[in-house]
C-alpha cells in the first residue's frame, strides 16, 4: 500500500468514527432545570423518608437500573422513569398533609411538563429506546412490584433525590459534550 | 263523591311533601348553600407573579370569606377528585388571590373559588378556561445605568428566581461592536465595561425566563457619557514638568551628596602658598640658625643705640 492509499484509508476511517460520534450527539436536547424540584423534595424528604419502614430494600439504586444507563440510553431512560412516577408513583400514594401535598404536586406537574417535552422527542426520532434501557426500566418496575402499593409508593417518593440527582448528572454531561 | 275527594286529597298532601322532600337537597348542597356563588373569576399574570380576581359576593353588614383552591393538569387527569388548597388563600377576605406559589409548573391550572360567610358557603366556582404561566406578560425590566469613575455599572430590578438578563451594551460610534452579558439575578450592582474617556455607551436590557422558554422586548437603550477630554492634557503637562524637575534637581542632589561624602570621608588638606617649602630641610635649619644669630646681632645694636640715646 502506497502513501496515497494509506492515507485516503485513515482519512475514510477518520469520517466515518466522525459520523458515529455525532449520532452519538444528535441526542433529545432538553432544558432539565430541577432546581425547583429539588428545592420542592427537600422541604418534605424527612417527613416522606419517615414514612419508608423498608430502609433495606431500594427501588431505583440498584447497580443494573440507573447507574448503569450508558449516555445513548439517557433519554429513554429519563423518559421512562418520569412515567413510572407519573402513571404509578404519584397516584399510588395517598398525602393527608396538605403542606405535602402541595409539594408533590408540583413535583407530579413539573414531571409531567418534562414528559412532554421528552415526547416531542420522541416523535423526532431522537429518544431511541434499546433494550438495555429497556430492561433497566422492568428491574425498577418490578422492584415496585415487590413491595405493598403504599409502601413501595412512600419509597419511590423518598428516592426522588437518586432520580433527580442522575438527571442533573446526565444533563452536565450532555451540556458539556 | 267523597271517596274521590279524600283521594285527590291525600295525593295532593303526598305530591305536597314529595315536592318538599325533593326540594331540600337543592337547598342543602354543600352544607347550608344559600349565598351566591363568585362570579367573573380571571387570572392577570406579570412577569410571573399570578393574580386571581373574582367579583365579591356583598352582604350587607357582613365579612365575606373565600376559599381558593387548584388542580394542576397531573391533577386533573390522574385523580380529577382531588382539589388542593391554596397555600396563600385557604380562606381569604379579598377578592383576589396571588395564586404564584401555586402554579409551580408549565402546565394549564384549573382554580376555583366559593365564598363563605359563618356556617354557609356558596357552590364552587371554576376558571372558565384553564391558566397555563407561560401566558404570562413579560416587560421590559427597570435598570439603573451609572458610572463609577470610568466604569459602566448597571442594576436591574429583582424579578425572582425565573428571571436572567440579557444585557447589551455598545459604544455610540459608527460600526461600533455590540457586547452581550448575561445577568443571573437582580438587585445587585453588575460591572459591564470600563469606558474611556469621551466616548458614550449605550445599554438596553431584556428578561429570559427558562421555566416558559421566553423573553421579554428590549427595554430603551439608556446612555451615559464619559467626560474627561481636558484631563488627559493636565496630567502630560504635569508629568512633563516633573520630568524636567527629576533632570535637574536629581544629579543636582547626587552631586552635593556626594561632595559632602567627600569632605565627611576623605578631607582634603591644602597649605596656604606662605607655608610651602621650596628648598631641603639642612639648608633650612643652616638658614634658621643665621636668621637667629642675625636677630642676636640686631638686638645688641638696638641696646647701644638706645644707651647712646640716653
């Protein structure tokens, strides 16, 4: 192989780790701020984790459901665990404390504001789900499963922060790609 | 003739009190509802802060009390049962309520709205179409331009947590470059350039608010001017005349100095020109031992001169 040859080869191989690359970037670019929902848990995180009597059992932290979650999984990833707090999480657990109440509901509607912006996404071909995210997300399902309905709700509640905590995480990281 | 007549009369007095009967939920509802319901309720929302107006329900000689209350859309879809109270106006005199920390999210909100007055209360009434804040009008902020000395200085007001600004300022000169600066709060005085002297800078200002992807117009650009084209030519001449003062007085000052380092260390002794030996020391003391001899003879003379006089 000649000079010429060798490098048109390295120039083909540099175009196409660059095409791959930026696949890789055409992620869903959403403004994450959850600054305020964070603020919002923390003013009720002790009186919802008082209420979690299961302190050995954890529904989002094990090692093969978020943690694990590759940067191309982010998205569907994210998408889905809004929804398992939006479809079960929210509606499962019954609040008598309006003060409470009130911060979970602001929770539950900025999570539905997010879903929707994830949705258009979605629909621009742009929060692909593979099968790990997939399968990431029946580990957490069934986690919930696990337990009794209200007592698995009250401890989704109280794991809020690991949720929002990888969000902020995942969102530098897409900010600063 | 008689039979009939007891007949209709007992179902008169039956369709009587089933009429009675029927009639006492409508009056009961929600208690002893007798007072009317809040009319004409609307949210007037500025910059982010969210107001409910209704009409007031008057009764005369009486304090009529509100309750407020809201579902956010979560709400309204998932457990449409569930109403929560407002943090601010669970019960209330006014007829409004700043309902801001409770529209915590970009989502439309229903609210509603019944009066109370003692044991009684009125049905609820409901926004007719739901409040969603990114419907909120956004101005233009305030902004205080000054200078300090030669910097450009510039307060905004404070508009809460959601808002940043967007500050551009330029200098008012033909092709001049504008510069953009993004404030994160208000209420605290931000530099933006240093200014050279004799020029004017403009600056304009505008809110962004990420919560509802949005940003107000550009306030009215505000200019300042820096004076100062005499000052430049007062301070050269200043400093030319302390350079010359530095050229003469300083090798002046270094040639005294070391003058008098001279005389203090090294003095140098000088014999006035009467004192100063030409010839050999023998041949002097030879000369002194005639100078005295010669003194003696002249002496001797002068004795006799003097006898001889007497």
């Amino acid at each position: 192989m000649n000079v010429q040859q060798a490098s048109l080869w390295l120039l083909g191989a540099m175009l196409v780790l660059y095409s791959v690359h930026t696949h890789g970037l055409r992620r869903c670019q959403v403004s994450m701020d959850t600054r305020h929902i964070e603020e919002s848990f923390q003013e009720i995180k002790r009186a919802i984790q008082a209420k979690d009597i299961f302190q050995n059992v954890t529904i989002l932290s094990t090692s093969e459901a978020l943690q694990s979650i590759k940067p191309s999984d982010v998205c569907c990833m994210t998408k889905n665990v809004l929804a398992f707090y939006v479809d079960r999480v929210f509606k499962d657990h019954q609040e008598p404390n309006p003060r409470v109440l009130r911060k979970i509901s602001s929770i539950a509607n900025s999570f539905l504001y997010m879903q929707r912006a994830l949705q258009r996404c979605q629909e621009q071909k742009r929060c692909h789900c593979r099968q790990e995210a997939t399968n990431a997300t029946k580990i957490i399902h069934d986690n919930y499963d696990q337990l009794e309905v209200r007592s698995a709700a009250v401890k989704s509640l109280g794991e809020l922060d690991v949720f929002l905590a990888w969000i902020d995480k995942n969102n530098q990281e897409t900010s600063t790609a | 003739m008689q039979t009939l007549t007891i007949v209709l009369g007992e179902v008169w007095t039956n369709l009587t009190m089933w009429c009675f009967y029927a009639f006492i939920p409508c009056l009961l509802i929600d208690g002893v509802a007798i007072l009317p319901a809040p009319q004409n309720l609307s949210v007037h929302s500025v910059n982010m802060k969210h107001l409910l107006t209704w009409s007031p329900v008057t009764v005369p000689g009486e304090t009529v009390y509100y309750s407020v209350e809201y579902q956010g859309e979560y709400e309204s879809l998932y457990t449409s049962h569930i109403w929560i109270p407002s943090g601010c106006c669970a019960l209330t005199a006014g007829p409004e309520c700043d309902v801001t920390d409770d529209i915590t999210a970009t989502v439309p909100y229903s609210l509603r709205v019944r009066a109370t007055l003692g044991p009684q209360t009125s049905a609820w009434s409901t926004l007719k179409h739901p409040f969603n804040r990114n419907s909120t009008i956004l101005t233009p902020p305030r902004m205080e331009v000054t200078r300090d000395g030669f910097h450009l200085v510039i307060e905004l007001e404070d508009l809460g947590p959601h808002f940043e600004f967007l500050v551009a300022y330029w200098r008012r000169e033909p092709g001049a470059k504008e510069h953009v600066k993004v404030v994160r709060s208000g209420g605290i005085p931000e530099h933006l350039e240093t200014m050279e002297p004799g020029a004017t800078y403009c600056v304009k200002v505008q809110t962004l608010v990420k919560a509802i992807g949005r940003h107000s117009d550009f306030s009215q650009a505000e200019c300042v001017e820096v004076q100062g084209e005499a000052l430049p030519l007062v301070l050269a001449l200043c400093a030319l005349a302390g350079f010359v003062l530095i050229l003469v007085v300083v090798p002046l000052s270094i040639w005294k100095m070391g003058r008098l380092l001279q005389y203090s260390c090294c003095p140098v002794v000088v014999l006035p020109d009467t004192l100063k030996i030409t010839n050999s020391p023998q041949k002097l003391i030879s000369c002194r031992r005639e100078e005295v001899d010669a003194c003696a003879t002249a002496v001797l003379s002068s004795e006799e001169l003097f006898r001889a006089w007497i």
